[in-house]
C-alpha cells in the first residue's frame, strides 16, 4: 500500500509505526457514544483538538491504537496520558487533507486508514492510505 504524508506534529515518545482507522471526537458525548458503541476500538486513532482534552481519556483506557491532537505539547494531559498507556500519540498536527470540521479546522474523514510514524522526537508523520469505510 502506498502512503501519502498529510500531517506533521510532536511525537509524544518513540514508538513502532503504527495504523489504524481515524475517529474525530470533538465532544464529551462523542467520546461517551464511542466508548458505549460496543464496536472494537483496537484499530482506531482517535483524533481530538487540543492535548487538554481531558474528556478524551476514557478512550485511552478502551485500547485505542493511537491518539492526534490539533493543538497541546509533547507534556500536554493527552501526550502524558497516552505515554503511560504506551499509546502512541502526536500532538499539534497540521493536517494538509481532509474535511472541514465546523471551526474551519482540517481532519481526515472518519474511517480513514492511518500510518503514524512515530518513530522519532521531536517529529511525528502522519499519513493516510485507505478511504473512508
């Protein structure tokens, strides 16, 4: 499979590449409907916006298979959280593609297979290279 870069952020910690299919969670309610959903979360990289979201650590403890910010640092609550569930996680990311989310920010569709490379500090890759399911 072929993989194309659409986002740059700070990696939490070092970690092995891993993939995994995005899940946009912008609220307390949609972590409360996700973690209540019943489905298999192993394979999903939730994305939420900032590294404070505090709301989104209920999913950290379901086993998620990643975790992007749009905004925090590396010593955010998310980026300590996540090193401590040993749950790769990249804060800040910039994404070049994706939809709109209704405060003009970029994120990948639901669904999106995603490649986190997190293998290196200070920066994290993301890349995308599946379409949403």
């Amino acid at each position: 499979m072929s993989w194309t870069d659409i986002g740059r952020g700070l990696n939490v910690f070092d970690t092995e590449p891993v993939e995994g299919r995005s899940k946009w969670l912008d609220s307390p309610q949609d972590v409360l409907a996700f973690a209540t959903s019943g489905e298999d979360v192993s394979d999903v990289v939730v994305i939420a916006r900032g590294g404070t979201t505090t709301f989104v650590a209920p999913a950290l403890s379901l086993g998620v298979r990643g975790v992007l910010t749009l905004q925090g640092g590396v010593e955010s609550h998310l980026g300590i959280v996540s090193r401590e569930f040993g749950i790769p996680c990249i804060v800040g990311v910039s994404f070049t593609e994706g939809r709109e989310t209704e405060r003009g920010e970029t994120v990948p569709e639901d669904g999106t297979l995603l490649r986190l490379d997190t293998s290196g500090v200070p920066d994290g890759l993301v890349q995308a290279g599946g379409t949403p399911s």
